[in-house]
DNA sequence: ATTGTAATCTTGACACTGTCAAGATTTTAA
DNA sequence: TTAAAATCTTGACAGTGTCAAGATTACAAT
C-alpha cells in the first residue's frame, strides 16, 4: 500500500481516518495527536503540517461526521420523494441509525470537544448544510399540510432539538432501563414524531 | 477561614467547589486536577485521598450540578401546585435557566466527559431524581388531561428530550443566529411545549 | 535542466497532565 | 496510650500538546 516514501502522499486524510477508527475503538478520551500520528505511521508532530492544532483535527473529524449524517438524510430525502411525512419519520430514522453506529464520531460533532473559539470554515459550512436539509424537509411538509405551517426555521429547531435530545440522552445512558426495554429509539423518536405532526 | 493545619478539615467539598469554579472562568478544557488541587491550597496528589482518579471528580461535580437541577426543578413544582401546565412550563424554564447560567457544567453534566465504566451511585441516584421529577410533572398532566394518557416515562422522555435536545443545540451552537434573532431559547422552548400540549 | 522556494516530515525539547509509591502527619478507635 | 486508619506531601514516571530547528522532497520559475 504504502511506499515508505519520506513525503507520505495523503496523510491528512490519513490522519482523519486513524481518528476516526480510535474514535470507534477507544473513545474520546483516548484519542491524542500523537496516536493518530502513529497509527498513520509518521512522526509525532508530523500532524502539525496539516492540522495547526488538536482541535483543528477534532474539527475535520466532526466535519467528516456532519458529511455521512448529511448524506444518510440525503438519501433518506431523495428515496422518498413526493411523501413529506415519510421523509420526516425516515430522516429521523436515519438521524438515529448515524447516531447509534457512530456514537463517539457523533458525540464529538456535538458535544464541544470544538471549542468554538477560532472558526472552522469547513465544518460550519457542512453542520449548516446538515440544518438546511432538515428546514427543506420541514418547509415541504409544511406546504403538505403534514405540519402547521409558520416559521418553518423554528419549527425545525423544536424537531430536530426533539429528536436530537432523545438520542442525546439515550447515548449518554440517561435514559432508564425501563423505559428503554418497552419501546427502542428508533419507535420513541418516531412516536414523537407522529405526536408532532398531529397537531 | 481556613486555619493551616496539615489536615484541610473539608478538602473533599473545596476541591469540588474549585472544580466548579475553573470550570465556569476556563471551561472543561482547563479543568485538571493538579488546577483543582492547587486552587484548594493543597498539594497535587491530595485529591487522591477523596477522589479515586479525574472520573471521580467529575462525577462529583455532575453530581452537584444535578443537585442544583433538581432543586430548580422542585421549586419549579412546588411554585404552582395544582397548576399542571405551569408546571411543566415552568419547570422547562428552569431546565433552560440552569443551562444557560451554567453552561460548563451542563455540559460536563451530559457530555459523557464521565465515562460510564465505572458507576458512580451518587451521581446515578440523583441523575434518576430528576427524570422521576420529570416524569410526576408528565404524569400530573395526564391525570389533568392535558397532555394525552399512555406511557408516562415514555411520553416524558420525548418530552425531557425535546427540552434538552434544543437547549442542547443551542450550547453548542448548533442554532442558526437568524432563528434566535427571532425567539429567545425560553420562548422556543415554552412552544414546544405547548405544541405538544394541545395534541 | 537547475535552482531556489515552499511543503512536508523528523528529532529534540519543554511544560503540563494523571497517577503511582513511599513516607510524613494527624485523627480515631481500641 | 497506642495501634490503625485517614489525610496530606514529596518525588517520580509515562503520556500529552506544542514549539523550534533542521532534514527531505516536490514544484515552479528561470
């Protein structure tokens, strides 16, 4: 695969990969620049040529996140074309199915690792994208008469913070036993969605 | 206050409240126990006699933090007995009005920075005081008929969810700037709420 | 093609961190 | 009174993010 060539030809997204799989094995708290460089084989501060510092990596990889989970609503969008109801129940399915098989990648899109002092071009512009979608799906059920209509932004906001915050909670473990044992995530977040629409 | 005896007399608490107090002035980024140690006048590894290792201090501080939560919640309930809605209104503005005035520990509170390996009893156990706060608000609700009968720690978890989830993304900064120039996160919230009220 | 400049990568260093081990001091209980 | 337990300190170690200096390579302008 790789030519031991001193220049290593696309260790950026080397090094975004090597995060992400240590993201996937170890967790937040495990992941360092310097394991990252290693894993891509190079030096430890080898990163620093890409990255102007860790939460710059931290950024790409919450990009990248932002990118699949945009692409899953996407194709959640695009296969259920002319039924507004069913692109919302199946958006947010596909909100929970990103959120489940990618728990920490998901984690770190949200929960401030970034600190949001500088800004990270790239990551707002797809982390905006990812909103717009959700705003498109609400507007187009609006326009159904799935949804009562209004301000369609705000309207999205209170869904999409709906759905957001079960599945926030579910995966920090705070919601209880019992409750998970009678209904999954998937039926509580499209409950919910059947509630809201209804109104 | 403190007279300089070898023995702190209160270590456990000033660490805590020290922890509290870089947390809010630096954020979950400058938190460290050498800081937290040090702040509290005591040498570096002092901690280690109340505290097992990092985890533990900050389930320490989730702990307090949900103590606070709690509090607010209950004297959110108790401000409006039987008045149900308000209840729950009030109630999500408290939720809101706590994120908001502490907004590190809210997110040390929920951002998994504790990892769940261990379990931490104290921290479980009021953690689960205020979903079971949540849900009697729900359940009154219900019993009021003023929000639909059926599973209350279901229904209260799309409920708590959607509270958390928008307040959530707001911290974060996941909330466009146009739709808060519209709506405060209160207000926001508060129609959420009543959304789900009047179905 | 040559050469200078920019990009990429390495080695070495520093301060800071979590944590352990050993020992000092104080409190508590027998 | 004294033995044990709790509390705190000093010192050490490995791992971390990051900077500085220099080596290697790619590339663009001549």
């Amino acid at each position: 695969m790789k030519s031991k060539t001193y220049h290593h030809g696309d260790l950026k997204n080397a090094l975004i990969k090597a995060g992400v799989e240590i993201l996937a094995k170890e967790g937040i708290g495990k992941l360092s620049l310097r394991k990252v460089a290693l894993k891509a084989g190079v030096s430890h501060t080898a990163p620093y040529s890409h990255f102007s510092d860790k939460q710059s990596l931290i950024a790409a990889i919450s990009t990248e996140g932002f990118q699949r989970l945009s692409k899953a609503l996407d194709s959640a969008i695009k296969s259920h074309a002319n039924n507004p109801k069913k692109q919302l129940i199946e958006g947010a399915q596909a909100y929970v199915k990103f959120a489940l098989a990618n728990k920490d990648i998901f984690k770190i899109m949200f929960s401030s690792a970034l600190e949001k002092e500088k800004d990270y071009p790239a990551f707002v512009e797809v982390s905006q994208k990812a909103f717009i979608q959700v705003i498109d799906i609400v507007r187009t059920c609006q326009e159904a008469n799935i949804i009562k209509s209004g301000e369609a932004d705000v309207l999205a906001v209170i869904i999409w913070g709906q759905v957001h915050g079960i599945i926030a909670l579910a995966i920090e473990g705070q919601i209880s036993h019992t409750v998970l044992e009678k209904k999954s995530l998937q039926e509580i977040v499209t409950q919910a969605i059947e509630q809201a629409i209804k109104s």
